[in-house]
C-alpha cells in the first residue's frame, strides 16, 4: 500500500496527524491498543497491508490477506461514558456507507455493526475500549473492509461462509484504488467524529436510525436461539434496540441477530 498517497490526500482534521502504517501485523486493533497504553493523541490511525490474525466479533477472527483489501483502527479519546461506545461502531457504519455511496455502490446496514451489499457482508467494525471504572480511557475503532478481494479467494479461503460474503471490487466488477477509499474512508471518519464532538450522541444516533431504515418496520431478531418478532420503536444511546411486540410490550434487545 502506498501510505504516501494516503498522507498526501488526506484532508482531515483530527483523524490520521497521527498516520501509522506496517505492511504486516497481527492485528491492527491488538498493536494499536498497546501503542495507545503507552499514550499516543487523538484520532491516530494505523493501517496495515496484511494481518496475521485479524480479530472479528465474538471471538471470530477476521480473515485479512495482503494487497488486497483495508484493516484500520483509529484510536480516539473521547468524552464518553463506556456505555454510549456504540456511538463509535455507528460511527463507523454511517461512514463506510458515505464511502460506497460516493462509489455508487448502495449498501445496508446491519444492526449493530455489519456492512452488506445485497445481503452479502462487505465490511465489519470491531470498537475495543480500555476503560477504569466509569471512565473511559479511550476507544479503538477497527475496521475490515473487502476492497480487492477475488471470489475465488473467498471460495478458497471462507468456504462455509463464502455465499455471505464480497468485496467491492467483485460489486464494481472492477478493481478500486485502495488508497483512495482509504481517504474518503478516514475523512467520513473525521466529519462523524466532529460531528460527535459538536453535536452530540443524540445526532449520530438520529442519522444512524434513519439510514439503517428499519424503525417502526417489523422485524425479527434471534437472541440467544429465541426469535422475537415486532416492530422497531427506537435505537437508544447505548446502541440497544427497542421492539414492540403484537402484544404492545418493549422488549430491549442488547445483543442478537437479526434476520429479516
Ligand atoms: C466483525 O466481526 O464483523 C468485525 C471485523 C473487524 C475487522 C477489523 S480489521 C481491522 C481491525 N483489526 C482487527 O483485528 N479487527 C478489526
């Protein structure tokens, strides 16, 4: 990757003063965490060409070869609660939306935190965070986005889940110019986080709602092997989603799978 090209084009504010690159780590959350134990400023990013065990959600991990596609994690210290973190993982969805918005690419989110272009995921956001009691130290935002990434290596690579998963070059029917998304990428990046820091939680919440499109839709969500079906009333501060049911009760959902 040419982090050059990224430095150059970047037009930020406060995401990426701080811009690291590695053509190979571990994980770019795992380093920049560590890196951020030992004091680094707000809205460093780290980038890497490759990582060796990439981390998903869950304990999954998240499948990342070389030359192909974008891993960053941005580090950021906010004044937050812990609890409204997921502010940060909307954050990161609105903005990889603008990113393939300006690709024509039209993508959905996924309650919490998937990115998918036609029912297939395209990206992912792991937010990590260290915190002492109620404070928050800071917050690393991670994400995964398949920019390069051919079929046939996704059918060789993640077979079990190889119907489920793209990249944009396999929606473009093109190859895309790595660099470049990665700067509209750390710009949204930087518009959300200011936005955040002018406007408030309520504001990316709000956006995030209305893009995601589901509120006052029905759904149904599967928590820990139950299906709970009815329609959505709200997504509150904390990320949690709020259905009502054909009886009129609130069920909160803190965490599930949603499948329709
Ligand atoms: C998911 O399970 O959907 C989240 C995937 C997050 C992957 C990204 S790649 C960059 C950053 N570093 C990691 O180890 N994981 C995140």
């Amino acid at each position: 990757m040419n982090i050059n090209k990224i430095k150059e084009n970047l037009r930020t504010k406060i995401l990426g003063m701080e811009l690291i690159y590695n053509e190979s780590v571990e994980s770019t959350n795992k380093l920049l965490f560590k890196l951020a134990e030992k004091g680094l400023e707000d809205g460093t990013v780290l980038i890497s060409d490759e990582q060796t065990g990439g981390k998903g959600r869950s304990g999954r991990s998240w499948y990342s070869p070389g030359g192909v596609n974008l891993y960053l994690s941005v580090l950021l210290h906010p004044e937050v609660s812990p609890q409204n973190s997921a502010v940060f993982t909307f954050i990161a969805s609105l903005a990889l939306v603008k990113t393939l918005d300006d690709l024509n690419i039209n993508s959905q989110i996924k309650w919490p935190n998937d990115l998918l272009i036609n029912t297939k995921k395209v990206a992912g956001v792991l937010t990590e965070m260290k915190n002492e009691g109620n404070n928050l130290n800071f917050i690393i935002i991670g994400i995964g986005l398949n920019i390069n990434l051919s079929i046939e290596s996704i059918r060789e690579n993640l077979a079990d889940i190889s119907n489920s998963v793209t990249s944009l070059s396999i929606e473009r029917k093109s190859f895309l110019d790595r660099e470049e998304v990665a700067v509209n990428l750390i710009g949204y990046l930087d518009d959300y986080y200011l936005q955040f820091k002018s406007e408030g939680i309520n504001s990316i919440v709000a956006e995030w709602s209305n893009r995601w499109g589901k509120l006052n839709e029905k759904i149904s969500v599967k928590v820990d092997n139950k299906i709970i079906s009815g329609i959505v009333r709200k997504v509150d501060n904390y990320g949690f989603l709020y259905i009502e049911d054909d009886k009129g009760n609130l069920e909160k959902i803190i965490a599930g799978d949603i499948q329709s």
